[in-house]
C-alpha cells in the first residue's frame, strides 16, 4: 500500500533533477540564423596546424545515431533524446594536438561560450549533432550544428558551435564565468562553483 508513496527513483534520473516529457528550449541571448552551407567549424589554439571545416567535410565523416538523456541545470531532464551526428572521436583525427593541451574552449555564432576539460571533450558519447529524431536538428535547439556531451549539464552542449579551442590552461565559459560549475557532473550535483 506504501508503492504508490514510495515511488522507486528512476536510476537515470540525476539527485535534484525532474523529468520531462518535453524537450524545453533554453537560450540566453541571440538565436542565429545559419543556413548547413554557411556553417565553418573552427579548430584552433595549440593545434600543428588549424583546421576549418565546411558542412561538407563534416557529411564526409563517419556519421553516427545516439540516444542519451538531457540535464539541463535548472533541473529538467529529458530522457532518450535522438541525435544524429558525427562524434567528436571522429572529427579529432583531423588534428594533432600539442602534448600539453589539458582544456578546451567550445565557441558559437552568437558569442556564448563554455569550456570542458580534454578528457571530458574526449568521449565516445560527445556528437556535433544535426539531427534530432530524424529530422534536421531545429534552430531553436541549436541548427545546423550543435555540440551534445550527455554526461554533463546541457550547458555544456553548445548550441550553434563555430570551433574548439585547445588550451594548456583553463578558460572558462560564459555561464561558468557567471557562477556555474566549471565541470558541471550532474550525478555530483556540480551545479554552482564554490568560490564567490
Ligand atoms: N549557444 C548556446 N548554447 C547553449 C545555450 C545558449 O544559451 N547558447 N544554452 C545552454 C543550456 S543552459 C542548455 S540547458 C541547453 C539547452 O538546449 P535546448 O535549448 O536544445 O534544450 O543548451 C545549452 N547550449
Ligand atoms: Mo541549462
């Protein structure tokens, strides 16, 4: 008689969180217009050599479908989103990074910024999604390019991605300039940073 009070958690489902059946936009300042054609992905700083790659030359890589779950920090979740995409793994190839490069700084059209470090960026599970259930991914959720690492808050998952910066030391991004995480695990709640 006690199940309908005592409702198992949902094991997916991050301490602080609750689900959604929707999938919520969340933007902080403007939204850009950006037909694929137009879209350059930068990668630069301490790189042998940068590297700007066209809509076309991220069709010619390997194409991946994944489905991971979404947390966004003002503690929504979305579980099983469907993106399609090429994952990061398979893009880094196109560059050699330098021995010391311990960070990167993700950058957008738009100006909004956010960083992770390199071992974060480095997952199998990290896409730089065009495709969400089958369809073109939508301007408002971050068409034509977005960035999508499930296993932090959706902060990190940048929408309108315009390049990665490699860097030996950490810069933080605009929300983590502003008081948020600078890793941001939301199975560890790292919702605010400590320092004031
Ligand atoms: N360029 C850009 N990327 C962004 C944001 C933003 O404001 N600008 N918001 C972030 C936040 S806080 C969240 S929760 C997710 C939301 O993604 P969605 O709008 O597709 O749900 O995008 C992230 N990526
Ligand atoms: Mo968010």
């Amino acid at each position: 008689m006690f199940g309908a009070f005592f409702k198992p958690k949902n094991p997916r489902v991050p301490p602080g969180q609750i689900l959604t059946e929707k999938f919520p936009v969340l933007t902080y300042g403007p939204v850009p217009d950006l037909k694929p054609e137009e879209v350059r992905l930068e990668l630069t700083g301490l790189v042998e050599e940068s590297r700007v790659l066209g809509w076309s030359d991220l069709m010619a890589l390997p194409q991946t479908e994944q489905v991971a779950d979404f947390h966004c920090v003002t503690r929504w979740s979305r579980l099983d989103v469907r993106w399609g995409g090429v994952r990061v793994l398979d893009l880094m190839p196109l560059v050699r990074l330098s021995p010391e490069v311990q960070h990167v700084l993700v950058y957008c059209y738009g100006g909004y910024t956010t960083n992770l470090p390199l071992e974060d960026f480095l997952r199998p599970e990290n896409l730089l999604a065009h495709t969400l259930f089958d369809r073109p991914l939508p301007r408002e959720h971050g068409g034509p390019l977005r960035l999508v690492v499930p296993h932090l808050y959706a902060w990190k998952s940048a929408k309108w991605v315009r390049g990665f910066r490699f860097l030996a030391q950490e810069e933080l991004g605009f929300w983590e300039q502003n008081g948020y995480h600078r890793r941001g695990d939301p199975w560890k709640e790292e919702r605010f940073s400590e320092a004031g």
